[in-house]
C-alpha cells in the first residue's frame, strides 16, 4: 500500500510541475492541491492509520 501511494505520489509530483505552455496560466493550483494531499498522507502515517 504504502508503494502504490509512494509511486502516485511522485507521478502528481511530476504532472503538478507547470512545463507545458498550456498550463502556465494555472497558477499555485496543481502543487497547493498536492501540498495538502502530502500532508494528510503525513497525519495518517504519523497516526498509524496508514498501513
């Protein structure tokens, strides 16, 4: 479990870097959106619900 989110995890890291030109106009969106999926997946490992 914890490879599949480490790999998912790498793959948004990746698609929410703004390189293409059609997405320079999105903003913060992307990696703020990451940023908070990142910090849960923190809380749940340090609480242990993460297994």
């Amino acid at each position: 479990m914890r490879n599949i989110l480490l790999v998912l995890l790498v793959l948004l890291l990746i698609g929410a870097f703004p390189a293409w030109p059609y997405s320079m106009h999105w903003g913060y969106a992307p990696s703020g959106l990451l940023s908070v999926l990142f910090i849960v997946l923190i809380v749940l490992a340090v609480t242990g619900r993460l297994s």
